[in-house]
C-alpha cells in the first residue's frame, strides 16, 4: 500500500466517522479499534461511505455500495462475508465483487442505521485475509409524515382590550421525519382563519394579538393555524389545528339605570323594613366586575333606604321610617349606583356610576286611634275619696273623617275595682280610696277604639303612683321582754327600743321618744332619746320588790316626723326579777310564770319532786307487769316443753337412755343426784311418795305428772327413749323427781301399783287401770 492509498483511506474514514459516531455509541469502540486496525498496519479494507434511501422500492436489489480489500487482485481468489443486522435477508453482498445491495424496503423511523460485519477469506485456503471488521449502513431519510398537533384543539384566554402584540398562546407541531437530514422536518405556521384580529409567528407557533378588541362586543373566537414541513415548498405535508380564544372581562363599562324614573307607592300602614319596590341598573360587565351598590341622597334619607340583592344586583328600597298619609302624600327618592370594584385604567373614561329618579306615592288607610303619649304617667294621693281625678288620657283618629273615639280599661278585674275611665274623653278616677302601704304604683292598660270602625283598636299604658301620706302613726317594731332585777340601782338600762312607720318619708324617718304625760310625774323609769330613732329605758330609783308589784306598764309617747306628725302610746311592760343585778332571762321568764301562777320558789321545787316521785312511780308498775307478762308466757312455754315428741328414727335402746342427764329438782330441803335409768321406775315410786307429803297447792301439779306417766306407758309406737324434762315447783317440804316411762314396760321386775289406791279420788281410774293391768299379767 503506497502513500497515496493510504491518505484515500484515511480520508474516507474522516467521511464516515461522524455518521457512524453519533448513530450508535455502543459501537464506536468496535469501530475505532477497525479504524486503527486498518490504519495500523500497511494492508486493510477498503471502502466509500454506505447509504440506504428509505421507502425505495424495486424488482431488483439496489446499489448500496462496495467492500473491498487491497489484496484482492481481482482475480476471484477472495470470498467476501457480510454478517450482522439484516444480513442475507435485508443486505446481500456479493462474494466475488464485494458489492452490498438492499433487497427490501426500509423505513428510517423504524430503525435509522444497521451494523455489520464483513470478512474476506481466502477461497484455497479457507483463511481470513483481513480481519473481521464492523461497518453501518445509514438509512437517509425522505419526506414521509405529514406534521402532527398532538395537544390539538388549543383553548386560550386573553383579557379583551389588550394591545396589539399581545401573546395569547403557542401552539407546537411534530414531523417524524429526520430533522437533521433536509428540509424534512422543518416546519412552517401559518394562519388560515383569525384575521385580523391574530396573527402566528411562522418559526415558533406564538399566536399574537393583532388588534383591540372589546368582549361585549364578542367574546369568543375559533382561530386555524396551519403547519407545513419542507419550509412549505412544493410537495410539502400540512396539519391545520383548531385554537379557541376567549376574552375574559374587565371592569370597562359603567352600571346603567334602565329606566330615568321609577313609580311606586307604600301604604301608611306598612310596618318599618316593608319593601317598597326594585330598582334596576345594568352593567356589560360580567362576575365582580359588574357588582354595583345603591345608595338613597337627599331628605328621603329618614324614610327610605335602599340595599343590593347581591343574585340579582337589584336596588331594594325599605320602609325605614312610617310615612303618614295625612302628614305627606309624596316622596322623590334619587337613586345612585356605583361600581363595587372600580379599575384605575379606565377612571379617565368617566364616572362609573349612574342615578334615578323614584316618586313613592303614600296610600291613605284606616288607621287606629293615636294617643298623644305613649306612656302616661299619674299621681293621686292615698285615701283619696272615691271618684277623686287621676288623669286623662287622649287619642285621635288620624285620618281625615276623624272618627270618634271610645276608651276603656283592660288587663284585670281587680284594677277596674280601683279605677274606672270615662269612655267619651278619657278620664280616670277613683272608684275606692287607695293604699299606699298595700301597692304603691298600678299600671293600667287603656285603650282607644274607633266608634265607626271597632276593629281600629291601639293601647297606651298608665302609670299610677300613689302619693304618700302620712296615716299610720309610729309604733313598736316588736314586743318588747323586758326585766328588772329587784336589786337594780338606779340609773340603771334595762332595755333599748326603737319604732317602725308604714308611712314613706322624703326625708326619711325620724322618730322621738317620751314617757306619756300621765306617766311623767309618778313613774319608776325614764326614757332617753337617743336622737338615732332608738331610746333607752332607765330605772329611776334603787331596788325593787316582787312582793310590792310584779309588773310595770310603762306608756311611751313615739312622734314622728310626717306632714301632719302622728303620734302613738305603745306601752312596754317591765317585769320586776328575783336576780341580783344582772338579769337571765331564761330563769326570769319562768319565774315570772310561777310568781303569776302564785307559787313560790320553795312551792315550785315541791311541785317538781312530787312530780318526779309520781313518774318513778308508775315506771316501777309498767316494769312489774312487764315481768307478769314475761312469766306468764314462761309458763306457757314450759307447758310447751312438757309435751312428749314422737320421733320416727330407731334408737339404740338402753344404751341412748343412758346419755341423757337427769338433773333432780332442786328444793329448799331436798337436792337430788343423778341415777342411771334402769332404776328409774324404782325412783319414780320413791318420788311419788315424796310427793305426798307437798301442800294441797301441789295437787295440780301431781295430777298432771300423772297423765303424762300413764300416757307414756299405754302409747305403743314410744320411741326407745324419752324426752326428760325439768320441772321446777317451789312448795315447802315437795319433792320431786324426773318422771319417765323409759323401762316401765321393759323391767324384769313385778311392779305393784297398789300405792295408786292411796293417792285419792282423782286417781282412782289410773289404780284401776293399773291394778287391772297387774292381773291381766298374772
């Protein structure tokens, strides 16, 4: 390889690095180490840059290009190999020539560039002659996509009356094509409909404003951009995108009246906030822009008023103040409206706000009698005589007929008792004196009713205030308890008093005490005024005596201060104290009482321990018969006892009769000791004996320990043991034993109850039976 090849070489290698570089990195070390393999030693490939125009199509393969080694000398010793992307099925070579063909269609945005490989080898020896080395195959690109608006239809707003140039929106356009090959890709905007109210700007899309133009007047339009590729030259693909521009508002126009005068009426009798009637102004504005606010100028200020209906943006004008048909029949109300939100841009263009005339004509109704007040406020004196003038109250029908009017009083029989009105002019008088200590004001309802029309009806309130006037004299608060010791020295206080007045002073009350004039000159006491509406009652003399006199009335003088003054005797009763100095007023109070009831002191404690003797008395009877009652039920509960119980359980015979106690009676004389129970019908005999000896009292008792033997004896379900109970008789010389059936029936032994015939009459059935018994056996 001379120099000349060699700078061929190289030079064709400068061509295709760039494409190979930037197609696809992944390769460019293999690539770079083929380059400098090849430009490392002296042979190597050879070959021009290879380029596919895609979309080609044809019957047979197309060109491409050709490899070729500098070895090869032509004379078809060299077989070339082509591997990699699309080998024998896209790409096909020819082995002898080297020459590379494309047999299908390619398609750029598919796949750009293919990677190969190719090898020569020798056809003898099957031998490589270069080494293996990696090419690309560029797919050139061709004018195939037409351009796309992918965020078509556009949607845009822009404040109407923006200056020309304004941007409003972009709109943007793709091309599949290859940017960086041709004119493929470029595009070109233009504006097919918008005219001349926008305008596009061809490279970048930017739609723009072109004119002024005002949202009242429309407030919407539908602009159509167009985009071309190939700069928009000859056989270029386009795309058309829709772009909806709305005009927002701003506060540019003035809030109108429709109308320059307004008619209305309100009738006399509608009550304060009636609505009176709607007043209408408009604006071209829309939302806050067109908020406005109404206002009411002039002398109709005191009458009317008027708000926004914020939905509707209505004036409502309001009652404020009642009209009066009679008094003014008409009103001329002006109006003004203004805008809530003002826009500084557009203050030179004039006063956003507008007025109206409104006449407001007064209807005439029936309307109740007025009176002259409100509240009516009167006096009168108490004890005023019946029929004594309180006041007049006056209404007047305000319309113009002036119907006559009728008063009467409401609310309560009990103020008709006291007052009573005159229908015709509406005087109140006394229908029974008044007293101020029972209720010192009376509020009285009148009203006032149209005679030609009764259901005009109104009402005023009446006040009454009864007047003072002094009619009760003063007087004690409280009864007074007083005491005096009968060793008092004079001079001494003995008690404190003050006084009350049911009267009401102005000035308030002041009272002044004294000993009555009859009192003065033979008295044992004085009075001293304290000047505080209290006094202090002092003895005038040493030492007092019960025996002498008990009690003392003592008439004090009380005046007051009242116009005229009144003046009362209350009379304080001093009673005279068996005590030192000091007085206890518990031991004088009941000293007192026994000293009224004649008794002495001596008396009284005589009286008191005869009473204590007579209670311990008649405790001690309700204890003993207590205790009757206790033995009288002991009695019976031991009657109770004595009954023998039958039990249905099996016993253990002699064995279970000899676990019971048998504890002998105890006497004054005679002490019994415990037997075991076989003997206990030997024992029985022996008591029984015993017992003849106790007193005749003693017979009752016998007879019953009798019956309750014989019943043990003849009872043929008895249990094997019996209940053995304790009898205690008291009875000089008795004696007396545990009575038992137990072994009376089981014993080895003869019984002789011959002794039964000795015991007297009342036992002369049991000897009998017994005796009968005894021979029955034998």
């Amino acid at each position: 390889m001379n120099y000349y090849t060699l700078l061929c070489l190289v030079l064709m290698l400068v061509q295709l690095w760039p494409c190979t570089s930037s197609m696809q990195k992944q390769s460019t070390k293999t690539t770079d180490q083929s380059f400098t393999a090849v430009r490392r030693v002296k042979r190597g490939w050879v070959w021009e840059p290879l380029f596919a125009t895609e979309e080609q199509t044809s019957t047979t393969p197309l060109y491409v290009g050709q490899l070729k080694s500098d070895l090869d000398k032509q004379d078809g010793s060299l077989q070339y190999i082509l591997t990699g992307e699309g080998a024998g099925s896209i790409f096909s070579i020819d082995e002898y020539s080297g020459k590379i063909s494309v047999m299908q269609k390619l398609d750029r945005e598919k796949k750009s560039f293919y990677t190969l490989r190719a090898q020569a080898i020798n056809r003898n020896t099957h031998l490589p002659v270069e080494p293996e080395s990696e090419f690309i195959i560029k797919v050139r690109d061709i004018n195939d996509h037409e351009p796309q608006f992918l965020d078509a239809p556009y949607v845009a707003t822009v404040p109407e009356m923006s200056p020309e140039g304004t941007s409003v929106t972009q709109v943007t356009a793709t091309d599949d094509d290859d940017p960086s090959y041709g004119n493929s890709a470029r595009l070109l905007y233009s504006l097919i409909q918008g005219q001349p109210y926008f305008s596009v700007e061809p490279k970048t899309g930017v739609i723009r404003m072109s004119s002024q133009m005002d949202r009242e007047t429309k407030d919407q339009y539908l602009v159509i951009i167009q985009a071309k590729d190939m700069v928009g030259q000859a056989g270029a693909f386009s795309a058309t995108a829709t772009v909806t521009i709305n005009l927002s508002d701003i506060n540019d126009n003035a809030p109108k009246f429709q109308q320059r005068l307004y008619h209305m009426s309100v009738s006399e009798e509608a009550p304060v906030g009636t609505t009176v009637g709607r007043v209408m102004a408009e604006d071209s504005d829309i939302g806050e822009n067109a908020a406005m606010t109404y206002f009411i100028e002039g002398d109709s200020t005191d009458f009317f008023d008027i708000v926004t209906d914020n939905e509707t943006q209505e004036g409502i004008i309001l009652l404020k103040k009642r009209v009066d048909y009679e008094s003014q029949r008409r009103y001329s109300v002006q109006a003004r409206v203004v805008n809530r939100y003002i826009d500084e841009r557009f203050l030179e263009e004039g006063p956003f706000e507008d007025t109206t005339i409104v006449k407001i004509n007064v209807k005439d109704a029936d309307e109740p009698p007025v009176f002259t007040l409100e509240n009516y406020v009167m006096e009168i004196a108490e004890g005023a005589e019946s029929g004594s003038l309180v006041g007049v109250v006056t209404a007047r029908d305000p319309d113009n007929d002036d119907s006559p009017v009728r008063y009467s009083i409401v609310h309560g029989m009990y103020l008709k008792r006291l007052f009573s009105i005159n229908e015709h002019n509406g005087t109140i008088i006394t229908t029974k004196p008044l007293d101020r200590e029972i209720a010192a004001w009376h509020n009285i309802t009148v009203t006032a009713t149209e005679t030609r029309n009764p259901e005009k009806i109104s009402e005023a309130n009446v006040y009454i205030q009864v007047l003072n006037v002094n009619d009760h004299a003063p007087e004690f608060p409280k009864y007074y308890e007083t005491f005096v010791c009968e060793n008092a020295f004079s001079g001494q206080l003995i008690q404190n008093i003050s006084a009350v007045d049911q009267d009401d002073s102005v000035e308030g009350h002041h009272f002044f005490f004294s000993l009555a004039e009859e009192a003065t000159n033979n008295s044992h006491f004085i009075v001293k005024d304290n000047q505080d509406n209290t006094a202090g009652i002092f003895t005038a003399k040493y030492g007092f005596s019960r025996q002498e006199q008990l009690s003392f009335y003592l008439p004090i003088l009380i005046l007051d201060n009242g116009t005229p003054p009144l003046t009362s005797t209350n009379t304080l009763t001093i009673t005279v104290c068996d005590c030192d100095i000091e007085v206890n007023i518990f031991f004088c109070r009941y000293g007192a009482f026994m000293y009224s009831m004649g008794l002495s002191t001596e008396a009284l404690v005589a009286v008191l321990a005869c009473v204590l003797i007579l209670l311990v008395f008649i405790l001690a009877i309700v204890a003993i018969r207590q205790q009757q009652q206790k033995s009288l039920f002991s009695e019976k509960m031991e009657e109770f006892r004595e009954n023998i119980v039958r039990y249905d359980d099996e016993g253990g015979g002699e064995e279970d009769t000899e676990a019971f106690d048998i504890s002998a009676l105890r006497t004054h004389t005679v002490m019994r000791t415990h037997k075991p129970r076989k003997t206990v019908t030997t024992e029985i005999h022996s008591l029984y004996r015993q017992s003849l000896q106790v007193g005749p009292d003693s017979a009752v008792f016998r007879q019953f320990i009798l019956e309750k033997l014989e019943e043990a004896n003849t009872d043929p379900s008895a249990p094997p043991y019996d209940s053995l109970q304790t009898y205690a008789f008291e009875g000089t010389g008795s004696l007396a034993g545990s009575l038992s059936s137990l072994g009376s029936n089981m014993s080895d032994m003869d019984q002789n109850y011959e002794y039964l015939t000795d015991w007297g009459p009342q036992f002369k059935q049991l000897a009998s039976m017994y005796a009968s018994h005894r021979s029955v056996r034998d």
